[in-house]
C-alpha cells in the first residue's frame, strides 16, 4: 500500500470529527511514515481546515517534559497545530462525549507580541484525544495525529507580561476535583518556556512555516497526562501567573 498523504489527511480529518481519531494507524498494513511524511499530513490537516474556516490560533510542543515521556515511552519534541474553533475561557463547561477519551494536560504558554517575540505567560489545560492504535505508538503516530491536540481552555486575562529572560520561579499545579494529582517546577521542561518557543522556531523554519504576531504557543508540562470524567472539575495554577479551571459534563 502507498501513502496518498492528501488521501490520509483527509481520512485523519473526517476521523477527528468523528471522535474515532486515528484508525490508519490500527491497520496491520499501513504504509510506513516517515516523520516528516507524518508533519505534512499534520501541514494537509491544517489547510482543510483553514478552508473549512477554522484558521491556525498557533503551536503546541509536546513530549518534552519528563512525565509525558515517561508515560508514552517516547522523547520529543514534537509540535502540533492549534485552532481558534478549540481556545474555551476559564470556567467553560467541556462535554465528555465530544472528545475520545477526554484528557487534559496542565502546562505554561505564551502569547506572542506584535514582532512574534514572548509577550505573556500564562497557564492553560490542554486538552487531548488520548488515543493512541499503534501495538506500539510511534512519535510518527503522535505527530500525525497533531500530538493528541483537541483544545486549551485559557485564562480570563491574557497573563502576566514576561520577555522570555527572567525566570518563571513557582510551581505549576494540577487539581481535579479539588485534590492536586501533580504539582512541579513552572520551568521544568527543558530550557523552560522560552527554551520550547525557541526550538519552535528553528522546527518551522524546516518546514517553512513562522511564528506570527499574537499567536498562542502551548509550551509543554513538565506533569503527567490525565483522563477526565463527566462532573471533573480541573484547575490549574501558576503561583502568580494565575488560574485556569473547567469542568467537564457528560
């Protein structure tokens, strides 16, 4: 079997919205993708999306921190496109039933400024479709699936000005249901917040893709990935940064 990557960007896409992420990859006869095979079905997804109307809002990193690869067994990173159609405001209910296997990620991001430098840091909740088919999941699988995105509920303020230099000293904290199930450095993953959005950088100049001006960029948790169920309620802090909190509905 060849790859088509139009024909399974397609494919993954009419999967997205069926909340059946992924199925290519349960297929014992899959062709073999290439990384870079696997980002430009994540590049074809994105442009069938734009034109259906749901423009790019920026970038997420993943696989980074110590608690994502630890749990996926594989070391990024990794980025993925994110969507104006997914950004939610603090205290957004969340329907369960609209996502595949709901889980959500606490982790820092930033807003760009107008010349796409840091701007503004501030915690979110990611959200995730956290399916993966593979016997054994492969970064290609993660990256083709846009790195499980699926949403990021933000805070009610756009953050606390920060250039990207000084350091982000506190603890990033998950709770759900009023008990904290993870707790860590704010700048645990590698090279911290601005050490992600500077990798970013270089990742999409491959590609031949920019950060823009006043694009959202999710820069990866140095905690763990968490499923959710109907009646949760998730917050997460950032010491001073702020509070960001959903709940989840059947």
């Amino acid at each position: 079997m060849s790859l088509s990557v139009r024909g399974l960007a397609a494919r993954q896409l009419a999967d997205y919205r069926a909340r059946t992420p992924g199925t290519f990859f349960a297929e014992e006869d899959q062709p073999r993708l290439t990384l870079d095979d696997a980002y430009a079905v994540q590049a074809e997804v994105a442009g069938l999306r734009g034109a259906g109307g749901e423009p790019v809002a920026g970038y997420k990193v993943g696989a980074t921190g110590p608690g994502t690869r630890k749990q996926f067994g594989m070391d990024g990173p990794v980025r993925g496109f994110l969507y104006d159609t997914e950004l939610h405001p603090s205290g957004a209910t969340l329907s369960h039933a609209s996502y595949a296997n709901l889980a959500i990620e606490g982790e820092l991001a930033v807003r760009l400024g107008d010349d796409a430098e840091i701007a503004r840091v501030f915690p979110v909740i990611e959200l995730h479709n956290y399916v993966l088919r593979s016997e054994t999941p492969t970064l290609q699988e993660l990256v083709a699936n846009g790195g499980l995105h699926a949403g990021v509920v933000l805070p009610a303020t756009d953050g606390t000005e920060w250039g990207g230099e000084e350091p982000l000293d506190g603890v990033l904290r998950v709770e759900i249901n009023g008990r904290t199930v993870e707790e860590g450095s704010m700048s645990g993953v590698p090279g911290g917040p601005a050490g992600s959005v500077q990798w970013l950088r270089g990742h999409l100049e491959v590609y031949g893709l920019t950060l823009r001006p006043r694009q959202l960029v999710l820069t990866g948790t140095p905690l763990g990935l968490y499923p959710v169920r109907p009646d949760d309620i998730v917050r997460v802090t950032a010491g001073r940064l702020g509070t960001v909190e959903a709940t989840v509905v059947p």
